[in-house]
C-alpha cells in the first residue's frame, strides 16, 4: 500500500517513561500469549479463534488502528486492544508476553532491538504526526539558550539532535527538557518552555493556540518514519499463520481508514475524547501505511544510525534485524 500523500488525506478530511514489566502485566491483566477461544455456542463449527493482545496508545491518532481490527479481521482471529502510556512500555510489554502485537514507535522498538530484545516490525503502520513548534521563530539559532521541550528517546527527539547538527549548533546550546507527551501542549501554552518537538495531537492543540512550526520536522534522513506494527521473533517462528492473519487485517484496516476518515473520526474522536478540529488537523499531519518498501527499510537504517551517533544506543540494527518483510502487503 503507498502512503497517502497530505493532499489526499486533507482533501478526504474536508468532506501519547517507560512502564516496569509488571505495571503492564496489571495493565494488561492478560496472560503472556494468544488465547484461543471456542466459536459461537450457537454454532455447531468446532473452529477455534484465536484473541490476540494488541497494545497501543491512546490520544493519539495515528496509532489508533487497533480499535478498528475487529471490523476487518481476517477468519480465525479477533483482537483485543490494550493501551498502554508510552512506547517503550509497549515493548516491555511485548518482551514480557503481555501482547502480542503492537502499533508502536520504531525508534524504542529499534533501541530495544540493539539490546537484543527479541523484537521485529512487520508493517508499517504511519508516517509524521511530529511538530517542532515555536512562538513565531523560523529558525533554531533564535532559540539558543531557550528550553525545548522533547519527548525523550522518541523519533522527534532523534530529528531535532539531526536539526541541531545540520544547523552548525550542539545541544549544548539549548535547554532539551523531557515533557511527556500529555504535558507538552500545555507546558508550551504556560510558557514552561519556549518551544517542542514533539507529537500529535499536542502539535494541533498548540497550533490552534497560535504556535507555527519553527522549521521542518521531516527534512532528515529519516524523513516521516515513526510508527510500525511490532511483534515478537519468537511467534513469527512459532506461528507464522497467525502473523501472516493479523498482518493482513492491519492492511485491510489501513485501506479502509484510508479512504473512509468521514466515518471513523467520530469514533475516533469518541474513543480518545477532545476536540474534532484538533483531530482533524491532526489528521493532515499523518500518513497511513502497511507496506514495508526498501525507502521505508532505508529510513529505519538511517534512523538506527542516527540513534546510535547522538548516543541513543551503542550499535546500530541492520534492516533485517529490524524488519520481517515475509507478511508485508
């Protein structure tokens, strides 16, 4: 599937620390695999289905693609969705057996990967739904000295150290302060930072408050990447079918939200609670995908690099540690 470019997506619309392992398992409140349930009562079939633990966030639309399997899942399988608070609690989760997928950030997936954590994307979910937003600045020299707001280990955190580099400047010259994602519109509003990097739907709450974007989140080397659909080595090996089912039902899902945003943002809007403008907006800013072509493989390689020259981690993954593409559409 080819990622829907801005234009489509505005033109169709005008018609959120890591958690420890065991406050997943409470949030989760799940055993460590898929659990295969009996058919219908009702029904005579002896066919089994199998319920699979996805986890994402909420708040934050372009992760919103699990709420939304049940409705395209392929025979044999239903979903059951799990949110957790940041992406890094997704993997702890994942390793843990908590879930067995994820739509998750691809950076924590990629640090968690060079600490040979058994973990593998086999789809891509959504590019963008980053902002580096300010108070009417257009460039990061006039913010030398001034706190920045970041969310910490994330894709955006990644892009403004490689934004900082191109521009001749050091961290060093700003202030980077961790906000969490929640926190980050209104830490701008209150004046708790001078500008963020950070992601939706704290960027259109911002925007719609009067912030601009300071300069292009995209323009790096790893362009729009940020959200994948994750699992685990040990159930591609293990079950092979199962992933094949679950990565054809996030395709089909993909598809259909691609093309139907006038019916499913109300229940978007519903699911997370907030303002359907902002969602809206929100909206422009994201670009829907499941395909794992050799561009997206290239940007997940130069984002592993990134992360391991500004010290992120220590080795860089190769694309084929990171990526499965057996299952990809």
């Amino acid at each position: 599937m080819r990622p829907l470019s801005h234009r489509t997506l505005a033109r169709r619309l005008a018609a959120g620390a890591a958690l420890a392992t065991a406050a997943v398992l409470a949030l989760a409140g799940c055993s460590g695999s898929s659990s295969a349930d009996e058919g219908s009562s009702g029904d005579s079939s002896t066919e089994e289905t199998v319920t699979v633990k996805i986890g994402t966030l909420r708040g934050q639309p372009h992760f919103y693609q699990p709420f939304l399997y049940n409705d395209h899942a392929v025979d044999g399988v239903e979903f059951e969705v799990v949110t957790l608070d940041t992406t890094p609690a997704l993997s702890d989760a994942l390793v843990s057996g908590s879930i067995d997928f994820a739509i998750s950030g691809v950076t924590p997936t990629i640090a968690s990967i060079s600490q040979d954590r058994d973990l593998k994307v086999v789809a891509s979910a959504a590019d963008g739904g980053s902002g580096f937003i300010g108070n009417g600045e257009s460039s990061l020299d006039e913010l030398v000295g001034e706190k920045i707001g970041i969310v910490q280990g994330s894709a955006q955190e990644v892009a403004l150290r490689l934004l900082i580099e191109d521009a001749g400047l050091t961290p060093e010259d700003f202030a980077l302060t961790v906000i969490p994602v929640p926190e980050m519109a209104s830490a701008f509003a209150a004046g708790d930072i001078a500008a963020f990097m950070g992601v939706e739907i704290g960027v259109s709450i911002a925007k719609a408050n009067g912030g601009s974007e300071v300069v292009d989140p995209y323009s790096t080397p790893i362009g729009k990447v940020n959200i994948g659909l994750i699992t685990t080595g040990a159930l591609i090996e293990e079950n092979p079918e199962l992933v094949q089912k679950v990565v054809d039902t996030h395709a089909a899902t993909t598809e259909y939200m691609a093309d139907n945003i006038e019916e499913w943002l109300p229940g978007m809007v519903e699911e997370f609670g907030g303002d359907e403008d902002v969602f809206a907006s929100a909206l422009e800013n994201f670009w829907l995908r499941s395909d794992l072509s050799d561009e997206y493989v290239g940007q997940l390689e130069a984002l592993a690099s990134a992360m391991a020259e500004i010290g992120l981690i220590t080795d860089a993954p190769t694309g084929e540690d990171i990526v499965d593409t057996t299952f990809a559409p």
